[in-house]
C-alpha cells in the first residue's frame, strides 16, 4: 500500500498593494494567451522558499522542522526587482537574493530533505525525466533535494504568467518590464498547498513567525 503524500509551498505572500500589482500585470499577459493568471482567489501572489512532497505521517515532523527553521531569525527585507524567462515559457518578477532569505532557504531544504523519503511532487516529475528541458544543475538539485530550485539554482521570484507557446515570451517581457522595484519587510512565512503550476490556491491558514 503506497503511503499518502502530501505535496506543499513553502512561501512568503507580499502586502496586498503588491499582490494587487502582480495580478494586474498577470492580467495584461493573460488577454493575450497564458495558462496562468494570478488571483486572490484561485493563484495568490506569493514568493516560494520551497516546494516539497513528504509522507502525510511526517506532518508533525514536518511542522517542527519550520518552526526550528523560522524562530529567531529577523524579518526579511525584501525587494522585487526585474524579470525574467524560466524553461516551460515562465515569466518571473525576481527577488533580490540576501543572505538571510538565502541562509533560510538552505537551512530548510537541508532539514526537511529526509522527511520527504525521495518522494518529489508531480508538478516537478516531467522535468526529472527530461520531459522538461530544466538543464542540468536544476535535475541533479530536483533529483537531490526534491526540487529544481533549491540551493545553487534557487531563484526567489513571483511567478505572473506561464504561457502556452514560446512566441509569446517577448510579448509578455515587454509588459511585464513595465513593473519597477519594490520593497517591504516580511515577518510571515506561510505553509500552503501546492496548486496547479506551482500555484498558491488563495491565502493559506498555517503560518510561522519571524521573530528574534
């Protein structure tokens, strides 16, 4: 009997004025054509610190690790500056990497791997058999960790589209190259279920303190 599993996001949802930001751009690519749109409801905006499958058993052990990795760390300061194309015809609205979102990433990738028991999301299971061209050092840190961005290629962003077709790309750069750099300080990370597409399905409920 194959065990039950659980597939979740790690994330941080920005201020509503940047969410607000997001989906409005979201919106624009979309009139055009894509397979994802950003909502309140359905695909909130949110910046992802890790996706992961485990075991539904280790759910207790699960929500110590994030309280180890969380408590006592200061609150982030993040800023969204720049886009950029991910492989599948993504658009990303980039984070700035900092030593500490960084240092968070890694401490919980590292502490969670062995609670997943290998088991990977099915989000991720085209690219590890090369359905999806992710390039190498993204399948050997899937292939590891249990999922592509994680340590050397980790990638803080907001996902706003991820489009049909390849010709669309420079579209969709043009309009979200529209979007200017924005600041803020985060002292929440949420515990989510992982949606379609990576998605964040409205606000989640479990939430973890920043606080030094």
């Amino acid at each position: 009997m194959f065990p039950r599993v659980l597939s979740c996001n790690i994330v941080i949802i920005p201020p509503e004025e940047i969410r607000q930001i997001a989906i409005d751009v979201s919106r624009k690519i979309a009139a055009h054509g894509s397979d994802l749109v950003l909502s309140e409801e359905s695909a909130i905006p949110h910046i992802t610190i890790h996706q992961f499958a485990f075991p539904v058993e280790n759910i207790v052990a699960v929500d110590s690790v994030m309280e180890r990795t969380f408590w006592g760390k200061k609150p982030l300061e993040l800023t969204l500056s720049g886009v950029s194309e991910y492989p599948g015809n993504a658009i990303f609205w980039n984070v700035n990497m900092t030593d500490a979102l960084l240092g968070i990433h890694r401490q919980l990738v590292k502490d969670i791997n062995e609670l997943r028991q290998d088991f990977i999301t099915g989000l991720h299971s085209g690219c590890l058999t090369g359905e999806v061209d992710i390039g190498a050092a993204r399948r050997k840190n899937l292939a590891k960790w249990g999922n592509p961005l994680t340590m050397d290629t980790f990638v803080p962003h907001i996902t706003l589209s991820v489009l049909p077709e390849a010709d669309l790309l420079p579209m969709a750069m043009e309009i979200a190259s529209e979007l200017g750099d924005i600041s803020w300080q985060s002292n929440l990370v949420f515990m989510a279920t992982l949606g379609p597409r990576g998605t964040c399905p409205g606000m989640p409920e479990k939430s973890f303190s920043l606080d030094s």
